[in-house]
C-alpha cells in the first residue's frame, strides 16, 4: 500500500513520522533477536527431545510386551508400574516437542519471517518520508 504523504505537510510532521517508525523498528529489531535465540535454543533442544521420545517408545513397546507374556506376581506388578513411568515420560516428551522441538523451531522461523517482512515496509516508508521531507521547504 503506498503511503499518502501529501498529508506530511511540513518536515516536523516527517520528523514525528520518523521517529515513531524508528521507535517500531527497534522493537521489532529487539524481537528479531529474541526470536532467533528462541529458534537456536528450540532447535538444540529438538535432537535431545527427539532422543527421548524414541527411548520412552521403546521402552513403552518393550515393557509392553514383556508383560504380556509375565504370570501374575510381583515381577508383573513391578514391570506394569514401570510401564506407567515410561508412559508419563513418554507423555512429557510429547508436550515439550510441541513446546520447543521440531514443532517450535518451524513456528520460530515463521515469526522470523514475519518481523522481516515488517522490518523491510518500516525501511521502506522510513525512505520514503525521508525522501518527501528533502522536497518540503525550511
């Protein structure tokens, strides 16, 4: 959208413009760095969430089949109590995936993208008013 900058009259009005859109872009510059660390934490965090789901998995599986073969006792108590430890542990691994693994990095780059493309209009209209208040008189 082109921006209507007959209605910036004198240079104190591109002034006032300028420094309201300087002082959006830095918040977003701030952002900016705020999310990428969020990505670079999320996405070496994901390897080890990954790891962790595989293992709960498997030993979820393995307990699993174990105890289908075990006589009633306290092996089979033991063994199903267990089962329940690596479904909660596979459960948490679940919710922190979608907190700050693979799913998180994906959500990161897409906020990453966003304050990028704002960044670039905020560039743009900054040049643009700069260029209107070259042409305005003292």
């Amino acid at each position: 959208m082109a921006l209507t900058l007959t209605l910036l009259t004198t240079k104190a009005d591109c002034n006032k413009v300028l420094d309201q859109l300087s002082d959006l872009k830095s918040d977003l510059e701030y952002k900016q760095i705020a999310t990428t660390r969020n990505r670079d934490n999320a996405s070496d965090r994901a390897s080890d969430i990954e790891a962790t789901l595989a293992s709960a998995e498997a030993e979820v599986d393995s307990l699993t089949a174990i105890i289908a073969v075990l006589p009633e006792g306290t092996t089979k108590t033991e063994m199903e109590t267990r089962k329940v430890k690596a479904e909660y542990k596979l459960f948490t691994a679940q919710q922190r995936k979608l907190q700050y693994g693979t799913t998180a990095v994906v959500l990161r780059e897409s906020e990453l993208d966003e304050i990028e493309q704002r960044l670039s209009v905020i560039d743009g209209s900054m040049s643009a008013i700069t260029n209107h208040k070259a042409t305005l008189a003292a």
